[in-house]
C-alpha cells in the first residue's frame, strides 16, 4: 500500500449507473412471467459500517500528518470485512450483474498542505487509475492459497469518479459458482483503500509470502489478469479494506 509525502453532476451519473445495474439485472435473469418468484439479489463486500478511504493527505510544517495510501499492482479480497467472514464468497450460483468502487480523491497540487498525490501514483504505479473485478475459483489444498481466475470484468479508467462511488453495470454478467470469489484487480493504481481501520478488517493480496509490503514489492507485483492461470495469494493484511462490491443474483431453479 504504497503512500505518498483533492458535484453537481455525480449524483446523477451514480443515479443512472444504478438504473442501468437494475436494468441489466432484470434483462440477464428474465423473470419472465408476473408469477415468477422474487430475485434473490446479495450485494458481496456490503457491511453495515463502511470506512472512508484514505486520500487525500495532510501536511503540517513539512510533516505529513495523515498520509494518503492507495494499493495497486495487485488482485485482492477481503477475507474480514467488518467482521464479517468470506464477505466475497458467494453464497449461492449465480451472476454478477454490477459492481461498486468506494474512491478517494487524491490531491493533483503541491501546497503547503498537500502534495501532488495523483502525479506521485501515476510516476510510481503507471497511468490511468483503473480496475477491474474477477472471480477466482479457489484450489483446494494448498497453502499458501491460491486461486484461478475463471472470468473477469472489462477495466474501468476511475480517474473521473475520484471522490465518488460509482456502480459499473456489466453488459456480459458475470457467472459465479457458490464458493467461487470476487477479487478486485488494479493494475495500475486505485484510491480505494482504508487502513488503520479494525482488526476485524483482513484481505489477501495476489503477492508471494516474502514479497508483501515493501515498495519494491508493490511496484513489481502481478495483479492477476489470465483467465484460466492460477496464482497464490500469500500476503495477508490486517487493519484494512478494499473499498468495494459486487451485487449477485441467484439463478432462479427451473420450474
């Protein structure tokens, strides 16, 4: 997680973006006839508390008093999220019909109190910010863990939702097994991190067991992006949160 030493018209793009999620979650499932049953929708990640992300920072007589971290190069998941266990695991077969990033938004000037964050990402991780959700499939028996990437989510650039939570409707659902987990990549960089935050609060990052948390082992980490590769995620992190969900919807049983 590395650290470095900043509306009128959003909530109306947030407001279409759920419009579009609910319409596509309709559309892909079909309910078909008015006596269909209900869809049974779980929203993966959600928590009753969700902590802010970091970003931007603070600084006070050249003494960064609150530092704006971000993660990247990296494929994670929660394994606690609010004390909740396996809040990626999905519970049921199913489609991930949306998904939602919770952003930060990291200053862009150097000022007595802040420096230029987005710049010192870009140089260090690369450019654009963007993500991605996949679902990996764990391999049982192993351990470290590791796990194999079966689909994922085309990248969204994040640049322009800095400071905002947007939701990424996904023309091609994504099917998901029960068990199976939704993991978000970043292959660059995304302001979407919390720390400091509760010991209830755990994620595993796609990184070897020696190479965890050094800058060197950040900037040459591998988030995982080939479908149908396996890779182990042996870096465990406690006191913070990957800032973000996916809504699945069960497969309705035939009749």
């Amino acid at each position: 997680m590395p650290d470095s030493s900043p509306h009128s018209r959003r909530p109306i793009v947030l407001a279409l973006a759920f419009a579009a999620a609910l319409a596509t979650l309709f559309a892909v499932l079909d309910p078909g006839s008015a006596s269909s049953a209900p869809l049974t929708v779980t929203v993966l990640g959600q928590t009753a508390e969700t902590p802010p992300a970091s970003c931007p920072g603070k600084i006070v007589n050249n003494v960064e008093v609150k530092p704006c971290r971000v993660e990247g190069h990296v494929t994670g998941f929660q394994s606690i999220a609010d004390g909740v266990a396996r809040p990626y695991e999905a519970p049921y077969e199913g489609k991930i019909v949306a998904w939602s990033i919770t952003l930060a938004k990291p200053s862009t000037e150097e000022t007595e109190t802040t420096t230029n964050e987005v710049g010192f990402f870009n140089e260090f991780l690369g450019e654009p910010s963007e993500a991605r959700i996949g679902i990996l499939k764990p391999v049982e028996g192993t351990n470290p863990p590791q796990y194999t990437l079966v689909r994922q989510s085309p990248l969204q650039v994040l640049n322009p939702y800095f400071g905002t939570t947007p939701i990424f409707a996904l023309k091609r659902p994504l099917a998901i097994l029960q068990g199976q987990v939704v993991a978000l990549t970043v292959p660059t960089w995304a302001p979407m991190f919390a720390f400091n935050v509760s010991s209830e609060n755990t994620w595993r990052g796609s990184r070897l067991p020696e190479h965890c948390s050094s800058k060197e082992d950040i900037q040459n980490g591998h988030p995982q992006q080939g479908v149908g590769k396996t890779k182990t995620y042996g870096c465990y992190y406690s006191n913070a949160r990957l800032l973000y969900t996916a809504t699945l919807v069960k497969n309705p049983k035939a009749p």
